[in-house]
C-alpha cells in the first residue's frame, strides 16, 4: 500500500463518519400538583453534546395513559398549557431546558400517585438519537422554574428566587 492510498483511505473514511447527535439529560424530576392528581409533568435539562441538531419528538411511561410534549403560552395574561407537535429542538452543542412554566412532559391518567420520593421510569425519543430511558425522581416539592402552572400559592416562595434558581443552573 502506498502512503497515497493510506491517505486518500484516511480521508474516505473520516467523510463517511456520519453527524450524530448525542443526548444528555440532566436533572430530571416530575411532580404533580397533590396526590389526588391525575396529571403529572416531568422537568429536566437536555443538552446535545453531538454535532448534529437534534429534536425531542416524544415521551412515554407505563405511569401514564397518554403523554404529550407541553409548552405554556400566555393568552390574555393567563398561562395555558398547550402541546408542542413538533417537539422541542435540541440544537448541536446546545441544551433545552423544561421547567415551571415552559416546555414539559405532560402525562396524563396517572397509573398510580405521584409520591414522594418514588421513581417513574421514562423514554425519550429523539429524532436522530432515538430512544432514551431515564430514571426520574418524583419530587413534589420543588420548587425551581416559573411556577406559573395552576393556582398553587404554596409555590409562591419558588416564584420569588426564580433569578437565583435559574442562574444556578445554567452554570452546571
Ligand atoms: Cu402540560
């Protein structure tokens, strides 16, 4: 073999290295409002360390009858939920964060109640990445994000040190 075609090998075969996108979640809880809820929602950081944009396109759990990707829009100063169809873009070197009052993992019909403490497992589907399964912590108590979901006073301590709490975690 000449040094030539050793090289022209190189080359090929760096060329054929394909993009991919390579997921990282970071952080993961869910939560539901009481124990009698039969909805719950998961938070979490995804960050995408690939060189491959990427996209969060769906969920699913055996805690769960059905589960969509949610966002809350502001309609007439009131905070509503509404499903992400195209799911949440994860772009190459870049993070997407759910939290309180933005993207989430919405599960309706809960199987059995949020407690405490307990883990629910979940899959994440990415659109080049493909399935991802996570272990998440239930924590009912956080209090991080905007809390704008629901009319829970007891989340207005949370409210108050959004700035801290936010700050804090983008410098993870
Ligand atoms: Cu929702």
């Amino acid at each position: 073999m000449t040094l030539k075609s050793i090289l022209l090998g190189a080359t090929l075969s760096l060329a054929a290295l394909p993009a991919f996108a390579e997921i990282i979640v970071d952080g993961a809880y869910a939560r539901a409002s009481s124990p009698a809820a039969k909805v719950g929602a998961s938070f979490m950081v995804i960050s995408n360390t690939g060189d491959e944009d990427d996209r969060l396109i769906s969920a699913a759990t055996d805690a769960a009858d059905r589960v969509e990707l949610h966002t809350h829009v502001m309609t007439d100063g009131v905070a509503k939920m509404m499903e992400v169809e195209e799911g949440f873009p994860v772009e190459a070197g870049g993070e997407v964060l759910l939290q309180r009052g933005g993207f989430h993992v919405m599960m309706m019909g809960l199987t059995a109640p949020f407690v405490q403490g307990e883990m629910i497992t979940l899959t994440l589907t990415f659109e080049k990445a493909g399935d991802m399964t996570i272990m998440v912590p239930i924590d009912n108590e956080r209090m991080d994000g905007m809390a704008m979901e629901g009319m829970d006073h007891s989340n207005m301590e949370g409210m108050a040190t959004d700035g801290a709490t936010m700050e804090g975690m983008s410098n993870n």
